[in-house]
C-alpha cells in the first residue's frame, strides 16, 4: 500500500540495520529454536540516538510549520526524548525547556542530563508527586511566561507519543518491509519495550498497513513488553493513539480488529529500577554480540523477551524482531545500582 506520509525532516540515519544475534542464537539453540534479529535503532545518529528522533523528525516539522520558537517537553530527569529533544532543537534553533521528573540530586550533570545541558537547555525539575498533581499548572506557567515575551511555545507530551509520533514507526515498518522484500526473509514477531506507548502504536498500525506477514502468509505479531504501568494501560494508551492518528491526518483504515499486544510481569519494582537479572541480561549480550542495552527500557524489554521465550509464548521455529530503541547514555549516568549491577 502506498502511504502518503507528513512532512518531516530528515535527522535520523535511516534505514537503520537489521541483524541477527549469531552468537547469541547458537548459544541457545539446544533449549529453544526462536531466532532472533535486532533492528538497530540506537544507530540512529549519535547524540540523537534511539527511537524518539524518529517521532521528532514529524513532531518539530509541525512546530516549525506552526511557526514555533520555543519547544517545551517532559519526561524523567535521564529522558532519552528530552536529551534528543535537546539535541534536535539545538541543531534546528528552537529554545528547548525542559520540565524533569525527578529529585534535585538526580541532575548529576552525566548521562543524558549532561548533553541537555551542554545543548542548552533549559531546565525545571520536580518531585514526582508535585510532577503528577500540578502538570497542568506547571506548564500553563511556563507557556506564558514565552507567550509574554512574544515567543510562541510548541508542546511535545512525554516521549513524543500522540497522533504525529505514531508516523515514526509506521515508517520503519516500510523499512522492516524492504528489507524482507530485498532478502527474502519474514518476522513471525516483532517486540519492543513500551515506555509511553508510541513505538508500540506506529508498530502495530505500521505492520498492517505494510502488510507484514510471515512465511505462511500469517500477520505479523507486535509485541510491546511494558516497563512501567500495566498491560491494561498500554492497550488503551496505543489504541487511543492510533484513533487520534485516524483522526487527524483523515486516514482511512480500519482499526477495529487491531489488537494492541502486552506483554506485562517485567516492571519489577518500579520505572527505571532495575533487578539484577536485567543488569545480567545486559552485561550477556554486550559480550555475546558487542550490543550494548539499558537498563531503563532495552535491557528490561530483551529480558522479558528471554524469559517468555524460555516459556514457550513463541511457538517453535517462529523468528522474533527485537526493535533496539536506543539508551544508551542512561547506562553512562552517575548512578550507583547501575555501576554496581553492571560490573564484576
Ligand atoms: C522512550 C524509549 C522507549 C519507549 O518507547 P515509547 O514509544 O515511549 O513507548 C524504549 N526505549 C528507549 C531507549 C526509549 O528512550
């Protein structure tokens, strides 16, 4: 099918890799038979990369398009998407003001905190609880307080997830499509982690509307595995955002039999906590296959993808896509569990 795509513009290295993770296949190939492959989404760019530059190549075309100076968004104080919201504003010249979820002592000037800052961003930063009860005060604060100085401010919610974002992942199904096309392959299964749910969304519109199937001619399945609230939120939260997609951009395709795929049971104790099985499964596949994970999202994803492989949800023989949607510089912030799990 051809699809009429928004505008955008081009900062992510695309089409990112798709690879199969020899070593790590061999290596179990006596307990279970489901290969698999990794897209490379943290290749696309450097201190762009990750997942949410793609959204952001469609969400800053359209505040640009608005006529937008200032671009204001949120997310916990080691956000991938504020640190390539940063970095992306910089190199288009838009202010970049972040409002950050977390304790004072948490800006430790590492990780993505550290390139936030040294691309100029502005930042506010605030407890949980005070994030939660006063979003809407806080930010209708901080619109004015440009609006007064006639800049015109352009909101981005939390990791780009709304009706624009869901286009970054249709589109990388358009890559995963070529790419089986050229090298004759299919993907029983593609899984990524589901954080604010836009992957997710983009994916499983995406592989409908790309047709992706498998050998038999089966679709596709996409699988979210939540990192943090609970299966029932994300269902709602990716369907939503594909009924806001329809909507805004007048698509006509029929979203009553998508079904939005969960795989809940590997938050563990909390957003951004890690057990040591995930810092296990990270340190595994950065020494079978030089692929670096995070403990926040990718590691805590791939780990739960192990674990129900090794539980048999996937049937024999079928092959798995694993979306790598970026991380890294959560794993390089100034943060003892971390340094502690990771080493030994
Ligand atoms: C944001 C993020 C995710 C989750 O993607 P969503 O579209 O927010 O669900 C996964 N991995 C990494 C590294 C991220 O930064």
């Amino acid at each position: 099918m051809s699809i009429i795509y928004p505008e955008r513009f081009h900062l992510a290295q695309l089409p990112t890799p798709i690879q199969p993770l020899t070593r790590l296949n061999a290596s179990h190939n006596s307990d279970w038979n489901n290969p698999i492959w990794i897209k490379r989404d943290d290749l696309t760019g450097c201190a762009t990369s990750g997942n949410k530059v793609r959204k952001l190549e469609y969400t800053l075309h359209e505040a640009k398009q608005q006529g937008a100076d200032v671009i204001i968004t949120c997310g916990g104080v080691q956000s991938n998407h504020a640190r390539a919201t940063s970095v992306l504003g910089a190199q288009l010249g838009f202010k970049v003001h972040l409002l950050l979820r977390g304790e004072e002592e948490e800006l430790t000037h590492t990780g993505n905190h550290l390139l936030d800052v040294l691309c100029g961003a502005e930042i506010d930063c605030y407890s949980s609880q005070h994030f939660l009860s006063e979003f809407e005060t806080i930010l209708a604060g901080v619109k004015s307080h440009y609006e007064e100085q006639g800049l015109k401010p352009f909101f981005i919610p939390v990791g780009a997830s709304d009706a624009t974002g869901v286009w970054a992942y249709i589109q990388a199904c358009e890559e995963i499509k070529q790419h089986c096309e050229k090298e004759q392959t299919y993907f029983d299964h593609i899984v990524c982690a589901a954080g604010s749910g836009g992957t997710l969304a983009g994916l499983t519109i995406g592989a409908k509307l790309h047709d992706l199937h498998t050998k038999a001619g089966l679709n596709t399945k996409v699988w979210g595995i939540n990192v943090c609230d609970n299966a029932a939120y994300f269902e709602k939260k990716a369907l939503q955002d594909i009924i806001d997609w329809k909507q805004k951009y007048q698509m006509d395709v029929d979203s009553d039999d998508v079904a939005i795929r969960v795989i809940d049971g590997y938050v563990g104790s909390g957003y951004a906590q890690a057990e040591q099985t995930v810092f296990d499964t990270i340190k595994q596949l950065a020494r079978q296959e030089g692929v670096i994970l995070d403990p926040i999202y990718t590691g805590k994803a791939f780990n739960g993808l192990l674990q129900e492989i090794a539980r048999q949800r996937f049937p024999e023989g079928e092959s798995i896509l694993f979306i790598h949607t970026g991380g890294i510089f959560s794993l390089l912030s100034n943060n003892s569990q971390y340094q502690a799990g990771l080493t030994d």
